[in-house]
C-alpha cells in the first residue's frame, strides 16, 4: 500500500558495552545457530556442549567439547 516503516536502533543487541546479550540468550542463539549446521546436532549434545562451556574453567581438555561437534 506505498507505507515505509523505519526503526532506528542505536545499539543493536549484541553490542558489547551497551545493549549486551544476556546469558540466556546467548544460549538460545547457539542452540539456533546449531540446528542450521551441516551436521545434525542432537538436541542432548547441544545441552551438553552449552554446559561445558559454562563450567569451561573446570574442562581439562577442550577436545571434551569439540567432539560434541
């Protein structure tokens, strides 16, 4: 019908110091991201990978993690 809308956002989400993205969504974004990858990921190993990373400082070795992917 010819209307234009415009929305100006200054910071988008994501932007580090002033509109950071919380823990939770985070989270969602990499399980979304995830579901789009070549390789199927199953939905537990995703819950799993997001947990490691959490606790990263108690991961004795990485490959802990990349083997999920």
């Amino acid at each position: 019908d010819g209307r234009v809308f415009r929305h100006l956002v200054d910071y988008p989400l994501g932007d580090d110091r002033r509109n950071p993205m919380s823990q939770a969504q985070i989270e969602d974004k990499f399980r979304d991201c995830a579901s789009f990858s070549k390789k199927a990921l199953p939905a537990a190993d995703i819950e799993r990978i997001i947990e490691r990373v959490r606790g990263l400082e108690n991961v004795a070795d990485v490959r802990e993690i990349l083997e999920l992917v």
